[in-house]
C-alpha cells in the first residue's frame, strides 16, 4: 500500500452564479482526522502534517487541501490523497492528477456539476428518476410570483450543503418574508427555489460506486453502484432534518429494520438512487435523501456527493457515526471496514 494523506477543506470554493457555499474554512478536519487515526491505528501507512499528532487536535491528522497542503504531503512521498473535503472544478488538487497520485474520492469537476442541485433535479427528472416538483425563484421575480404549487413547501438554495438553508413555509407570507431576509443577506445568492414538501417518511441512502469489495469476507466485484441499507430520519425540526454539524445522527436516524428493508417501496427507491449513481459517474460513496408521499412512494430530493465519514476512532468521538457508517453496520461492516473498502476504490487519472 502506498503512503496515504487525508485532505480537509483549508479554502472556500470560488463563488458561482453570484452564490458562495455556506461553509466556513476547516470543513471536514474533524472526519478527516478520524479516518487517519483509524486507517493509523491498523496499521496503513498514513502520513500525517506533525510527527506525534495530538489525537484531540483534528488539524494534526489531515493536510489542508491547499498547494501548500497538498505539497507538503508529496515531500512526504503520499501517493494516495484522501479527498475529505469540498471539490469542485479547478480545486488545486486537479494541478496533481495527472502526475501519478491516486485518489479517494469524486471527480472534481463532476462534483461541481452536480452540487446544482436544480440542473441535478432536471437531470433526474429526464431520465424518469421521481423528484418533487420544484421552481426557480429568482430576486428579479420574487415579488410578482406565479406559484402552481401548493403549501406547505420547502425552500432551499440551490447550492448548499445538508440541510442548511432549508426551510418549511407554509404560507404566502411567510415565503415572502423569508425571501426578502434571503436576498438581503445574500447568503445564498440571487436565486433559490422551492418544492413540494413530503409528508411521508424520510430516508437516506448512500451509494457506492462499482467496484472490489470485501463483504461477509469474501471479495467480490460488484459492476454497478449498490446501496447499503437505507436510514431512516426523525425528530425533525418544523418539517425538517436537522443539519448533521447541529446534531449527531444517531440521535436522529436509525436503519430500517429487515422488514421495511424488503418492501417493494424501498426496493424501487434503490433502483432509482442506483441508475442516479450511474448517470452522474461517482468514484464514491453519496448520500441521496428521499422522502415519501402521501401514496408512500419514495422521491429523491437531494443528492450529497460529498456525506459526512465521522467515525468513533479517537475516544472523545465515540457518538459520531455517520449516516453512511450506521448504513454499513447493517451489513456487518465496522468503521475500518467502511474505510477500507472505500480506499480500494481509489483511482487514478488517465487522459
């Protein structure tokens, strides 16, 4: 195995359509440092920025993903970096793919495609993929609005991360008042949109990408993106989950028992986040959120390519599983196996 480095988001994005993430500098480091204390702890030969890493301080863990960063772990002879952080296109570590490095994690630039989260809805819808119905709000129509929709609906930026930003109105007034601080902070830019809420059960469902994988300690190559089993979500805050940085999830969610697992709803929603995976090309894991209608068929109405990789490795994080890894645990794999399943899926560039 080659030496291995952690990334984590050291840089803010540049802004795009007149819109910046909602994000601060020093995302990830925390996920980032877990990943490298387990990977560590069983012995990968993961390279870390200082020689004996305080294993309460996250930065000790992951070189930011700056040409500094990224420099930095390359003198250090890393030829595998783990990309635990925001990508999009013309990230620095793009300069470095084609000079011979693996990679865990999207293709930046895809990424950035596909964090649009309504050029994603469109995409979906295209291909018979079932979202909510949604519509674009922009600051030049807000105030002569022509809805079709009906109340209650859930307003959102178009691009954001989780839950952040996402709001239920359910009123007229209450979706002008909220548009007018919304475009005043100009958090989220100059346009946001709305879909029909779901008053069903939500679930979540992480992706992984075709590959090799040791499950049940057998190797197997599996030749199209799979779901590991689905999470369900709950205590919901006016509507909606509440944004993982707030509240851990496994105070919130919980993977559907073997029963529900085997209902043909789950089952068609799988085949729907699945054929999603494959038209967008993931390298790995994502996080699609569905939520069910009032008939208790599953729409898809978000898409992470980026979900959270927390982990119990160090002792002061023994609550953080992720979604992901309460998913994995259903089909007997632990945090390390999560791990290193998703290292065997790093890649390489080619031109």
């Amino acid at each position: 195995m080659n030496r291995i480095a952690i990334l984590y988001q050291a840089q803010l994005p540049p802004t795009k359509d007149g819109i910046q993430k909602p994000m601060k500098v020093g995302g990830y480091s925390d996920s980032g440092a877990d990943i490298a204390f387990e990977l560590l702890e069983n012995n990968l030969d993961v390279i870390t920025p200082v020689e004996n890493p305080d294993i309460t301080n996250d930065k000790d863990w992951v070189f930011p993903d700056t040409k500094d960063g990224i420099e930095a772990a390359l003198q250090k002879g890393v030829k595998i970096f783990w990309l635990n952080t925001v990508l999009y296109q013309q990230h620095t570590i793009e300069r470095y793919l084609y000079k011979g490095i693996k990679v865990v994690g999207q293709v930046p630039s895809l990424v950035d495609v596909y964090d649009d989260k309504l050029f994603t809805n469109s995409l979906l819808k295209s291909h018979n993929i079932p979202i909510p119905k949604n519509k674009l709000i922009t600051i030049k129509n807000y105030n002569n609005l022509s809805l079709e929709l009906e109340f209650p609906l859930v307003l959102k930026p178009i691009r954001g991360r989780g839950s952040q930003g996402v709001t239920r109105i359910d009123s007229r007034y209450e979706l002008n008042e909220s548009l007018d601080k919304l475009f005043s902070d100009n958090q989220y830019g100059k346009a946001v949109y709305v879909e029909q809420y779901l008053e069903g059960q939500e679930i979540t469902i992480t992706v992984m990408p075709k590959g090799k994988y040791w499950i049940n300690n057998n190797e197997e190559y599996i030749s199209t993106p799979w779901c590991l089993p689905a999470v369900k979500r709950f205590n919901h805050n006016k509507g909606i989950a509440p944004y993982n940085g707030i509240t851990a999830v496994i105070e919130n969610s919980e993977v559907l028992d073997d029963e529900e697992l085997q209902t043909n709803e789950i089952q068609e929603v799988y085949q729907h986040c699945i054929k999603s995976a494959d038209l967008i090309g993931i390298k790995a894991p994502i996080r699609i959120d569905c939520r069910a209608n009032n008939q208790g068929k599953y729409l898809l109405f978000d898409l992470n390519m980026k979900p959270n990789m927390t982990g119990p490795s160090r002792p002061h994080r023994k609550r953080q599983d992720s979604l992901t890894l309460l998913s994995a645990r259903k089909i007997g794999w632990n945090y390390l196996d999560l791990l290193r399943n998703m290292l065997n899926q790093r890649w390489k560039a080619s031109r």
